[in-house]
C-alpha cells in the first residue's frame, strides 16, 4: 500500500459547493486552520447551475417585504413539514447574506434607483430573489472563490503561506470518515490525479456535498449529486432524516436528448411563462391543494393580472397580517383625481371572521401586529459592511 499523507486541520470542509466555501470562508475568519475538499475540480459546483436567483426579504421591489413574510412563504411553501427554526433562520439571515456578496464584489443586477434588483419567483408573494442575469449560481461561487483567494493572499502576506490556514485540495475523493471511539477524527480519501492516499486529521468534518439527485435517470442535478456526504455519514453512524424529499426542478428540457433534464429556469414562470400540457391546457389549477385554494388564482385570467397588476390582482393569504393604510398625507394623487387622504385603521386579515380585538386572527395563534406593517419600508443597505476578518 502508498504511504499514507497525513495532513493536520482544525476543520475539514468536504464539497466545494456555495455552502461549503461559505463554511470554509466562516471556519477560516474564526481563525481555524482549514482545508477544503473538492471531488471535482475547483468552482465546478452545482451551484453554478443555479440560474434564477438567491431569495432574500431585501423590500427593494416591494417594500412590504419581510422577513417575517418569507418564512410565512417558506413554511407554506414546504406545506408545513419544514423544521420552523431553519425557515425562521434562513428568512431571517438571507438579506444578509446577499448583502455580504455584494461587499465580497458580487455583482448583482440593478433597479433604476441603484439598488439590488429583484425578481418573481414561484412561492413568493413579493418579487424577492437576487439575481444576476440568468447566471446567479455561477456569480456566487465566483465571489466565494475570490473571497477564498483573498484571505490566502492575506495569509500569504503575513504567515509567508498562502496555504497556512486555508487550502483547497481539488480532485480529491473522500471515501470514509474516521473517528476516535464516538467523535469525529478526520476523514481518509485519494487524490484522482494520482492515486495517492491522504489522511485529514480533523476534530471537526463539515460535509457540504450537495443531494442525491443524480440516483435518477432524468434530473436537472448535476453529475456530482451522487450522495457522497450522505454514505458517509450513514458510514460513520450518523442518522439521515427526510430522505423522501428529493430536489428536482420543476421545469426542464425533454428535447433533443443532450440536453434532456437541463433545467429551464424558473425566472421564465416569474417573468410571466406559463405551463401547459400537451393538449394546451394550463393544467396547474388543478394541483392547488385545498387547503390553499382561496388564496390562488382560479381563472387563467387572474393569475395573469398577477404580472400586469399585481397590487389589485393578488390574493393575499387570509392569515398574513392586519394591514394598516397611511396616515393622513396629501402628498401622493389619485390617478387624475385629487390628494389622496388615508385614515388610519386596523382591519382583520380577509377570509377571517369578526374578531372583537383587531390584534389577531381566530384562524392562527400569530398576533397579526407582529407581522410587517405596509408602512415604513427598510432599508437595505446597511451603515457598515459585515464583519471580516
């Protein structure tokens, strides 16, 4: 047998993916030596074929949004079988993130006013995904990359090593995670080019391998999404949990076969595409589940008036929130009319019956003032870019 590298790490990072250089990025700014492990080679992650865009309650479209209704969105979206505090994580710290790109020189397409821009997307009320043209996924792993290579340039500078703290081992396969009676201790793997063994002594591993998909004939998953991570964590003891919910994209190309499974993006449904079926029918209104019926469009006429109106044509939830109008102003016009004067008043969320105090819904236990009001919209720029290192 080759001699067996062993290579000494704080944490280990395996997959290469936006998660995992996230992970990397993170590990390496709270001062851990790290190294990441790519199968493939290096930036060649599914997440480059992410085209649409990255969802985030910024408000830059509309300002209405919040984070609050992106978890509302998410949870129903996942028709309530999602682990809450994940969705209440990821509404909450995903403008963040988006913002953190920026400042890592993402560049992310424009409204008229300067600001993020953002798009429709299937199960958003508002239009809330980031986007880069119709290459998102291909901009965030160039950002992570950089960002990568700079803080190797910053170790280079003052260590005299650019791989001191931070190295990325490319074409490198891990078969097994070792441990030390029940705790994580490294992970053993080969370099492809090679052959070579290579032992990572690690106390902590971060398996950020991307899904199952490609165990399927026809998917919009990359070639990579062979389960790696999830043998190896079910090598090394651990439990895997909802393993019936497998990610394909709803939309993808049938002809001609090269090109059979790659994903027809989802910004051309949020861009006003419809789906139909072979007979030419918009087959969709009859999947909506009862239990949200009343808060979809029924007529092919309506989901329409979502794209050329939607402030007069969209549905709202029946248990969103108690909305409130403006205060008395006189500075905005009725279209061809005169000033426009608003009342302030609390009104029950529609769909609800009566209530006697105007601060809930009989429908949910949510006090309808703890969701975002219509007014003062936020800010999404923040004073200070976030904290690095």
């Amino acid at each position: 047998m080759s001699e067996i590298k062993r290579l000494p790490y704080d944490v280990v990072v395996i997959g290469a993916g936006g998660a995992g250089l996230r992970a990397a990025i993170e590990a390496r700014q709270q001062g851990k030596k790290t190294a990441i492990i790519s199968k493939s080679l290096f930036g060649k992650a599914h997440t480059v074929m992410a085209e649409g865009g990255a969802a985030a309650a910024l408000g830059n479209v509309n300002p209405r949004d919040r984070w609050q209704v992106h978890f509302r969105d998410t949870i129903r979206g996942g028709k309530f079988l999602n682990d809450p505090r994940m969705a209440e994580l990821h509404a909450k710290e995903s403008a963040d993130r988006i913002l953190e790109l920026e400042y890592w020189g993402a560049l992310f397409d424009r409204t008229s006013d300067g600001k993020i821009s953002q798009r429709n997307f299937g199960g958003h009320e508002y239009p809330r995904l980031a986007h880069v043209g119709d290459r998102t996924g291909l901009e965030m792993i160039r950002t992570l990359q950089q960002r990568v290579v700079q803080l190797q340039q910053a170790d280079a500078v003052e260590l005299g090593d650019p791989d001191a703290m931070l190295k990325v081992y490319a074409e490198t396969t891990v078969t097994e995670l070792l441990k030390d009676g029940d705790r994580i201790a490294g992970a053993f793997g080969y370099i492809r080019e090679n052959g070579a063994f290579v032992l990572f002594e690690a106390p902590a591993v971060i398996l950020a391998t991307g899904g199952v998909g490609k165990s399927f004939k026809v998917t919009s998953n990359s070639w990579e999404y062979t389960g790696d991570g999830h043998a190896l964590a079910l090598r090394a003891g651990a439990t895997l949990l909802n393993m019936e919910f497998v990610q394909f994209h709803p939309t993808g190309m049938v002809w001609p076969p090269s090109v059979k499974g790659i994903l027809v993006t989802e910004s051309v449904r949020g861009d006003g595409g419809v789906l139909r079926n072979s007979e030419g029918e918009r087959f969709m209104f009859n999947y909506v589940p009862d239990v949200f019926r009343s808060q979809y469009a029924e007529t092919e006429e309506e989901a329409d008036g979502w794209y050329t109106d939607p402030e007069n044509h969209r549905r709202r939830p029946s248990c969103s929130r108690a909305t409130r109008s403006r205060a008395p102003s006189t500075t905005r016009s009725r279209k061809g009319g005169g000033p426009r004067t608003a009342v302030s008043t609390w009104t029950s969320p529609p769909g609800c019956r009566p209530v006697r105090s105007p601060g809930g819904c009989r429908r949910c236990t949510t006090s309808s003032r703890s969701w975002p009001m219509s007014t003062s919209p936020p800010n999404p720029w923040r004073s200070a870019p976030p904290a690095t290192t």
